[in-house]
C-alpha cells in the first residue's frame, strides 16, 4: 500500500497564495491533486490526473497526449522558485521526484552553519574586521548577482489538443492564432481566439499543411499545401473559412516544410522553394494577386534556405540560411536590395525565428549544446538572452503585434530502440522496447563480436554517439561534442574503431574515435559535406556520402588507422552505402530525397535494384545480412497504408516479417545482430506538440 504522506493545509494554501503559484491555475490544481492523493495514501496514474485535472477522458492515450507530463514539469520549476523565494523559509517543502506523480513532504535543507569570529583584542580590530566583512560579502553578492541565472519568463499552454498543434501565428489585431493541427493523420489549418473561444477550422483538403500567415488586413490567411513527395502549392483562405484558392505551385523536398510570410504592405509572399541541385533552396516571391514569381535569394549548390520572415517594417527579411543538415545560422537582407549579413555564427539546429520589434529576433535553436529552445538574438550583435529551458523543444515562434506576447509550439517525442527475434512468425509480434531513453535513439549498430551497441542519442541534451552494453540497460556517452549534430555510428570489423559523421567544424565531416573513450579525430576535413560512413569489409577503407559535386556521391578513402589517404568517388547519385557481409556487393540508398535501395558489385560494374520502391526518406531503414537486405517500408492495403519489417533474399519473393507502429525517417533505423538472431529498430513510440504563450518576457 502506499505510504500515507500528511499534508498541513495552511502549508499547501501558502503555496497556492505565493506570487510563484497565484496566477497558474492549472499547476495550482495540479498540486492540490497530488496532495490530496498523498494524503490519502493513493498512487495516481497519469491517465487518472489527465481526467481529473485536465478535463481528459478516462480512455485517453497518454502517449499521444503530454499534458500531465508537461504540467508535471512545470509544477517541479514552480517549486524550486517558491523555495528559493517565497517559501525560503518554511520548515517543510513539498517534491515531486521526477519519473512519478507521488507529492513528498520533506523537512527543509538545513542551512549552512554560521562562522563563529574569536574575540577581537580591541573595538578597533572588530570595527576593522566587519568592514572587512561588509566588502567581502559585497564583492560576493555582486558575484552572485553577476552569474545567478534570470528565471524563466512564465509560459502557459494556449492548446491542449490530443496530437500535434504546430507553427502558430498571431493575427495582425493580436485577438487570434492561427495554427496546424492534424486530429487524425493529415495537418490542417485551425483558427481560436486568445480567450480559448471560435475555434475553427478553415481548410477542408487531405493534404498536409503547413505555415498558415494571415494578410497585414486580417482578412485572409496563406498557407503551404503539400500535394506530392516533391510538390507544395502557396494557397489563400479566407479568415472565416470558405473555399481556397491555388496562388502558385512549388518545387519542394521531401523533408522539407520551409516556411511563409507575407509582406506588412500585402504585396509579396515569400518562402523557399528547392533548386534540384541536391538539397539546395532559394528564397522566392509571389505576388498573393496574380501568383507572379520573383528570385529573391540564390547561392546556389549546396545551400539550403528556410524560414524566411518580413520585419514590421517590411524593409527586412529574415531567414535561416544551412550549407548543411544541422549546420544552421540567421541571415538578415534588405528588401528589396538583398543584401545580406550574417547574424548567428552557432552552426545550430534552427527551427523558426520571429521579429521582435525592429532591433530583436526570437530563435528557436539548438545553440550551447542544448534541446530546441527560445532565444532573443539583438540584431547588434549583444548577448543571447535564453528565454526558455531547453529540456523539451520550443519550435516555430511567433509575436504578436499587438503586446508582444510570443506564442510557440511546444513538442515532446520519444524515440527507442526496439529488438525482435528474427524466428518469431507472429507478424503482430514487434518486440520489446530494448533501449529506451527521453529523446533520441537511433542509428543502432553492433559491434563485431555482438557484446555492445553503438548508436546515436539525445538523452544528454544533445545528439552524442553512445555505447550501450548488450543486455539493453547499461549505455555510457563517447563523445561530448556539446552541440553539433553528431550521428551514423559504425564499427570497424576489428572492433577498435568507430567512424561517425559531426558537424563540430561548421560542416559535416568524418570523424573516429575508439569505443573504449578518447578524444574523437576527424578523417575528413574538406569545404564539402561528408556524412553516413561505414568500413569496408576487410577493414581497408572508409565509405562516406560526400556532395563535393553538388549532388550525393559515394567516396571512399584508405582507413591505414586513421591516417587516411586520397579519397576517390566509387558511385554517383548514391547515398548511405555498405559493403555486403562478404564484401562482394556495396549497398547504397539512391538520395536521402530521394527513392529506391540499389547495389553494385564492389569490383566495379552495373547496379541492380533491390528495393525499387523503398519510399523516399527511408534511406537508413536497410541492412544487408547473410543472404539478403532487411528493410523497413510502408505497405499499402486498400486505404491503410502500415509499416512492415520485411526481407528480401538473393533470390525469391520479399517476405514480410511483423508490422510497426511508426518507424523513424530521416536517420539510421536498422541493425541486423552478428549472429543473425535478432533485427533491432528505431521507432519513434511518443510525439505531440502544444500552442504555449509566454506573456512577460522582456
């Protein structure tokens, strides 16, 4: 039974009356819950608090649904402010420790004991010694003062909608946002007042969408529309709903929502479109009345543009400019000259930015190492100011003109590595979760002897390689690159080595370090981008996908034990590749845009399809075995399209092994163990994402 925890009431009401609790009702609800529960010896379960504190049904899946775990964490933040604060000197202090909902009363921390002076021999030397004293502390507190970090700015869910609410934006007025929200499968574009009142949904289609902006008038919204793999269209709504209309086709990634705005005087909207030259993008614009085009920015291969953003004013944009996956910094141009200056020089991850008056722009990025957070970045060149955490993301902000506030979209999802025994004929059998951790987990590659596993993971903050031990429950961190996008682990067939790729010198290059520790070397080192390595069989060279061309090719350069050598190109238009376990036959995805699994022999010669099919995006669910390629794909049967795990021989029929939930894309997913007993698979178990308001932050 669980222990009975007594609650002292006026205790709880002095929480609930503090400055840090008065104005959060959801958390003052929380907390009074738990206490209640405490008090009565009951464990809660996380769907029994959705229903009681949050309105939630009994039957609601917590998986798809955060907002116990995110107010939970919210209340754990409130609490250490109270007793740094208010509370600084009550005798008992409640805790809520982390991983379940069961409230603690515990006796205060006690404080340090005080320093007791001998006897001065004069009144002069105690006069002396306290002024000394009062200099001392004031140095002291000015240091405090100087390093303490600010607190937070308050943030407060705007929606709680089962699934993902995803890139808001505020009305002209302020009264409104608009956002995406996808209840089902498919995101569309929903409008709802500040006051929680007139939600609606304004558009009708099946296709994905994405950035709804609205007109500087308020009447109407433009939006991205996703109709194929490699196609979007900029489409217009009228602000009360209605039929759209098309305003122009795009030519678009895969991967690749890259955001909208229009400009404060109603005439251009602009967004990036892809050039078809590899990745590469370029900012256009359209006129929102008759769909005509204009370049606006162009650098060419290798250069991606995204999220492109019109001051008050109009006479700027803003945009986020990437030579490489992960590899991202903030531009700002005059309009309509053009002419660009750099403003972040953080080689980060950056999902969104938004003007903050004339003289700030609001970043989500990854910059110092840390999760997806809000940052206030001043166009002078200042210093950063954080604005929000950094333990869950903070993605797509948007500020209102109207009083400033900053509404973002609030993201949680998890990604385990999953193990399921390959003698299994149970089709609904997937495993069992095998290495789990908040975050990342992925890109799972077995050492060669099959005792440890290397792989990518973001449980530190930041995607890092780590080496887990077989039994699925001991891991240890082997690189501590603190921020640069850091992936695509691979053994060296002797077990001394593993290769990765980072983007630790602003670009992605090939990297080695051994998996015992060490200080991590890189192979590569060129202006290019070098990603997703792999040993040859007989341990003599390196495969790296490089786009030293402007398109993705395979290279391969001598190991000689990290020496290296002269690189040359061994395939064109292939990405990701391996030898197979006999190191006959090299193994390569067409593009990571690209579809299709094909192979070659190593010798040199024509390439055969494998998987012909293989959806794009899919480039890293593949691994050759013994006698034929595991894979992961979508399989369509009538209107449901599921993932199957499924094997395709040297010579036969593919056979399908057991479906999947919801595999991951985009990143390495499959590992076939040496001994051929067992296929491990990254998927992606949780996700969801919430409208948050941040109100005083300046």
């Amino acid at each position: 039974m669980q222990k009975v925890t007594p609650i002292d009431a006026s205790l709880l009401q002095k929480v609930i009356a503090s400055p840090q609790f008065n104005r959060s009702e959801r958390i003052c609800k929380l907390l009074s819950f738990l206490a209640e529960s405490a008090s009565q010896g009951r464990r809660v379960k996380e769907t029994e608090i959705g229903a009681a504190v949050f309105g939630r049904n009994l039957d609601y899946d917590p998986k798809l649904d955060s907002i116990v775990r995110v107010e939970a964490t919210r209340l754990r933040r409130k609490l250490r402010e109270y007793y740094q604060q208010s509370g600084s000197g009550d005798p008992h202090q409640f805790q809520l420790p982390p991983g379940h909902y069961d409230l603690q009363v515990l006796p205060a921390p006690m404080p340090a004991a005080p320093t007791t002076l001998a006897p001065a021999g004069t009144r002069y030397r105690w006069m002396y010694l306290a002024a000394g004293l009062i200099v001392v502390a004031a140095i002291i507190l000015a240091l405090a003062a100087r390093v303490a970090p600010a607190p937070m700015p308050e943030t407060s869910p705007f929606t709680s909608l089962p699934g993902i609410e995803n890139q808001p934006a505020f009305s002209p007025d302020g009264d409104r946002l608009a956002f995406t929200w996808n209840p089902k499968s498919t995101p569309a574009v929903y409008t709802e007042n500040l006051k929680g009142e007139h939600f609606q949904r304004l558009t009708q289609s099946n296709d994905r969408e994405y950035f709804p902006v609205w007109s500087p008038d308020g009447k109407e919204l433009a939006f991205l529309r996703k109709t194929a793999s490699d196609r979007m269209e900029i489409r217009i709504v009228a602000a009360s709903g209605g039929e759209d209309r098309l305003i122009a086709g795009i030519v678009s990634l895969p991967s690749t929502a890259p955001g909208l705005s229009w400009s404060p005087d109603g005439n251009w909207l602009i967004t990036a479109e892809a050039t078809g030259q590899g990745d590469a993008m370029r900012l256009v614009l359209f006129s929102p009345r008759s769909g005509a085009r204009q370049i606006f920015q162009d650098s060419g291969a290798r250069t991606g543009y995204l999220y492109p953003s019109f001051s008050q004013d109009g006479k700027y944009v803003a945009y986020v400019k990437n030579p490489d996956v992960g590899v991202n910094d903030v531009f700002v141009a005059g309009f309509p000259s053009g002419h660009e200056r750099q403003i972040t020089s953080d080689h980060a991850i950056i999902r969104g930015l938004a003007w903050a008056g004339p003289h700030d722009l609001i970043v989500s990025s990854t910059k110092e190492g840390r999760q997806d957070t809000l940052w206030r970045i001043p166009l002078s060149g200042g210093a950063a100011g954080r604005l929000t955490e950094g333990t869950e993301a903070s993605l797509f902000p948007t500020v209102s003109p109207a009083d400033g506030s900053i509404a973002f979209s609030h993201k949680t999802d998890d990604v385990n590595l999953w193990r399921r025994p390959l003698d299994s004929k149970d089709p609904g059998d997937a495993g069992k979760a095998w290495i789990a951790a908040t975050g990342l987990d992925s890109s799972p590659q077995f050492s060669p002897d099959g005792t440890r596993l290397a792989l990518r993971s973001s449980r530190s903050g930041q995607s890092e390689i780590w080496i887990a031990e077989n039994d699925g429950r001991t891991a240890r961190r082997l690189t501590h690159f603190a921020g640069p996008l850091t992936g695509s682990p691979h053994w060296s067939p002797d077990g001394r080595w593993i290769v990765f790729d980072s983007r630790a010198s602003g670009n992605s290059d090939i990297w080695y370090v051994s998996p015992d520790g060490g200080t991590p070397r890189p192979l590569t080192s060129s202006a290019a981008n070098e990603v997703v390595p792999s040993f040859s069989r007989d341990g003599r060279f390196v495969y790296y996908s490089s786009d030293a061309d402007g398109a993705w090719n395979v290279w391969r350069k001598p190991w000689n034990s990290g020496q290296g050598g002269p690189a040359e190109k061994v395939r064109e238009r292939a990405f990701a590749a391996t030898e197979s376990p006999d190191g006959r036959y090299l193994y390569y995805a067409r593009g990571p845009n690209e579809a299709g699994l094909f192979r070659a022999p190593v010798a040199g010669g024509a390439e055969t399809a494998v998987v012909a099919g293989l959806t794009s995006g899919m480039w890293g669910n593949w691994v050759a075995g013994a006698s034929g390629v595991y894979f992961v794909d979508w399989v369509a049967e009538g209107s449901v399209r599921q993932a199957w795990a499924q094997y395709r021989p040297e010579s036969g029929e593919t056979q399908r092994l057991f479906r999947l939930e919801q595999p991951i894309r985009w990143d390495g997913g499959l590992a076939v163990s040496p001994d051929g007993k067992s296929l491990v698979y990254a998927q992606l178990d949780r996700i969801g994402s919430d409208i948050y308001l941040m109100r005083h932050w300046r």
